[in-house]
C-alpha cells in the first residue's frame, strides 16, 4: 500500500519499509523469496506473533497448535 522513500529510491540497500495490510485471522509469512535470495520479514508493532504457527494473537510457547 504504502512505500517509504528511501525505500522507492533504493537510496539505502539493506531494508525496506513497506506498509501493507493484511489479515489477522490467517497465518502470516516469516520470509519472502525474491529474485533467487530469502528474505526475513519483520512485522512492526505485531508484538504477540506465534514463530510456530505464524498466528497473532499468542507466542510460541503458549501455542495451541
């Protein structure tokens, strides 16, 4: 939805700021694979994210699953 302009200009080569939206109620991605290399995605201010079942709302720890 949304890209920094640091990002847009490639100004800085090491991260990018992107805003997207997504949904809560389905599992979300840990890494994206992209031109042959795979790339960690870190969710900003998602601060009860499962690295399990990649689910918001609890940690691993405490996952159900």
């Amino acid at each position: 939805m949304k890209v920094d302009l640091t990002t847009f200009n490639i100004t800085q080569g090491r991260f990018a700021w992107v805003c997207i939206e997504i949904s809560l109620d389905e599992p979300v991605a840990g890494r994206l694979w992209f031109r042959n290399v795979w790339f960690k995605i870190e969710y900003e201010g998602l601060h009860l994210l499962c690295s399990e079942c990649g689910r918001y709302g609890h940690l691993a720890r405490d996952c159900p699953n």
